[in-house]
C-alpha cells in the first residue's frame, strides 16, 4: 500500500490531482479559516466533524465513521472520480489528513496518499500558495465500504488477551491516567499498549522513515503477521497510526469509536498508570 506523496512530487502536477485539505485540530474551529487565508493550487477544503464523522454520542463516541452513502456524496462534492488520485494535507504533520485518507480508502478508493510532511513541506519545497475557496466540478466516484479493517469496542478489548497487540495512539499521560481534558475517564483500555502517534513524526513534521518506524512499533511488540488493532480519543490520530504501520507493510485495524466510546460506558473496566 503506498501511504505517502512527497511534496517535491507534486509540484507542477497539482492539477493532476484532487487535493483535500483537512486542516482540524482538537479544541480548534478555525480549519477553514485556515485555508481560505492559504492552501496548495486547487485544494478543497474538508471539514472533518462535519464531513468525516457522523454526530458524536456516548455510545458511539465522538467522531462516529459517516456512513459510505454520505462519505460517497462527500466525495463527489470534493471533486472525486472514478480513476482520481487524491492527496490529502494539513498543517498538523497528517494527524487530521490521516483520517481523510483511511476514511476514502475503507471507501474503496486505491489511489490516495498523504502529503508527507503537509503545508510546511509544500512550502519549503518552493511550492505556492492559493488564497480563497476552490469548488471542483462533482465527481461520480462510487465507494463501497469495507476497504479497510475496523474493529468493535468488545473485538478491540478481547485483541490483547488473543495474542495481539492493542496500540493507543494518545498522548502519554492520557493513556496513562494522569489528565483527561475531553472524555468521561482517564485511563486506558486494560492490555491496551502506549504508542503516542506523535512519535511517528521526525521534528519537521514528516513521517519516520520506514527503518525507524519499524523499530518502533517492534518495540511495542508489533511485527509481520501481528494481529493489530489501534485506538485514540475519537478515531482521528489512530488512523496515522493505521497509516503509519501500512508504510511499512503491517496491517492494522481501526477501533473508530476510541476512547470517547470505551469511557462512556461505565461498564467497561480502565487501566492506569505506566
């Protein structure tokens, strides 16, 4: 599965492309504003609560998968076709992007790629910027579903005890209990492992190489032929992870409703600590 574009193959051949930018942050509302004042030639601009989620609920979690139906009305909205390559961005090393791109690839769409490296990496490479809205022509791309594995809250919690590998791809002291700035509970899922998706990024915001990254995640006790499933606060950030993990060649399974799901249900036993 080819995961990443670099910025210096895109230049020059942005109209080649349908270019989504994904510019959203936890706690953050001004994406688009973020966009109008400056994105990559032709880029449409995706807003993720609204377009790559369904409403948030307790039982469901916070950023619930769309259905295909309105993911594929979405989609044609953004200019995509059948045969398009997609490249997706943001500003955030691919933390947002990523889920554009696990979404329209659980879609069925093959030809999509993050930008690695995002709008820093546009620019640094002599790239220009567009200010304003682009409004493509509707595409006619049909998705399927089904393109990519996920996994329910009770398949996710049975995966340690199994013999696999259950990733959380928050931050540290999130997994670890020690703060919860957005859910009911801090803590994390009993067996769960600690990988904080930010360590898939070297300082300027593009992915670790292939050799780094397989280092990582062989230290978290994932290898070829692992059982994998990943989970975060809503299903965002764990799709880098997913992303993360397909570049260099291991199959994971996203938990979509995440921790926003698994702490809302008192039911559910959480872990602290280390």
């Amino acid at each position: 599965m080819t995961v990443l574009t670099a910025a210096e193959q895109l230049l020059g051949r942005t109209a080649d492309v349908v270019l989504l930018d994904v510019r959203w942050a936890l706690g953050r509302s001004d994406g688009r504003d973020q966009y109008l004042a400056g994105h990559l030639p032709g880029a449409v601009f995706v807003d993720l609560p609204t377009e790559l989620a369904e409403g948030a609920s307790p039982a469901a979690g916070r950023h619930p998968l769309p259905s295909v139906q309105r993911l594929q009305a979405a989609a044609r909205r953004w200019g995509i076709s059948a045969g398009s390559r997609v490249v997706v961005y943001d500003a955030t090393g691919g933390l947002a992007a990523a889920r554009a791109w696990w979404l329209l690839r659980w879609g069925g769409l093959a030809e999509v790629t993050i930008l690695d490296g995002g709008l820093a990496a546009w620019t640094a490479a002599g790239g220009e910027l567009h200010r304003g809205d682009v409004v493509r022509d509707p595409g006619d791309v049909r998705l399927t579903g089904g393109g990519m594995p996920v996994l329910t809250a009770d398949e996710a919690a049975a995966l340690p005890m199994a013999g696999g590998v259950l990733l959380d791809a928050r931050a540290g002291e999130r997994y670890r209990g020690d703060v919860e700035p957005v859910d009911p509970r801090a803590g994390h899922v009993p067996g769960a492992v600690s990988a904080p998706t930010t360590e898939n990024l070297d300082p300027d915001g593009t992915f670790a190489t292939a050799a780094v990254l397989t280092d990582r995640f062989a230290a978290l006790g994932v290898r070829p032929g692992t059982t994998v499933g990943v989970y975060c606060g809503s299903g965002v950030t764990a799709a880098h992870q997913v992303a993360a993990l397909a570049e260099v060649g291991i199959e994971a399974a996203l938990w979509p409703g995440s921790w926003s799901q698994w702490s809302n249900d008192p039911d559910r036993p959480v872990a602290t600590g280390p």
